[in-house]
C-alpha cells in the first residue's frame, strides 16, 4: 500500500492549521509557501477536508482557513479515510462473499490482520499528537 500525495499534502496542511490553532484563519497562499503545494491544488484538498468536517473557511480581509475541531481531537485516520476512503488490503477482507474460499483461506487471516493494524495505528495518532512529535524533536525548523 502506498500512500497518496493527496493525503500525505492533506495532512501536512491540517498540521499547519494545528500549528496554529486558536491564533486565527490561516490563509491558503500561507499554507501553500510553507509546504510547498500549489495554491491550485491546495484549493482541491481544503475542499474535500471542509466536506469532511475537518476545517473551515474564514471571510474576510484576515480570513483563511481554520480546523474545525481541536487538533486532539482530529485522528490521523480520519484524514486518511476522508482523503483515500477505506483501507482495502485485498477484496476479500472487505468483501467475503467475492471469493469461494473466504471463509477458510489462512492468507485473508494475514490480510485481515494487516488492514487492522494500519487502522489502528493512523487512528492512534491525532494531530496534537505530531505536532508535539514536532516540537519534541528540539528543533523549531521541524518539517511537517
């Protein structure tokens, strides 16, 4: 499994937003210089966080953008599931009924187990929690 620029960009700009949680809006070109993304396409991933529920626009001459949730309170999981939909390792693990040996075959125990565990651990991890990563890690030119 390979994660896509998509989520890795979407994540990186809800860490920017975390960054500065509670210090007001955050504007797009900001966010843009700092990670790297263009403007253009930084606009699509916003688009597609705001329908998630995860940040929010701000109007207005000091607007921008906003999370829309405390960062502790926002799984890393949740951004990956918002951006790439479910985790499939393999068809079967979401679907039983595609194969006639499902029900007994020992490898889709492994895939199953596999999913499971990559769920687990995007959904250990909140954005709180790698911004303190971030800042643990002693330097204040840490790359997000």
């Amino acid at each position: 499994m390979k994660v896509s620029t998509r989520t890795r960009y979407s994540v990186r700009a809800a860490l920017e937003l975390a960054l500065d949680y509670k210090q007001g809006p955050v504007q797009l070109r900001i966010i843009a210089e700092r990670q790297s993304i263009s403007v253009k396409y930084l606009e699509q991933l916003m688009s597609t966080l705001m329908s998630g529920g995860f940040v929010r626009s701000v109007r207005g001459a000091r607007g921008g953008y906003v999370l829309a949730r405390d960062p502790d309170q926002i799984r890393v999981g949740e951004l990956f599931r918002c951006m790439e939909g479910q985790v499939a390792t393999t068809e079967c693990v979401a679907d039983g009924e595609c194969c006639d040996r499902s029900a007994d075959c020992v490898a889709r125990k492994v895939w199953k187990t596999l999913e499971e565990a990559i769920h687990e651990t995007l959904d250990s991890y909140t954005l709180q929690d790698l911004v303190d990563i971030g800042k643990q890690a002693g330097s204040a030119d840490y790359q997000i």
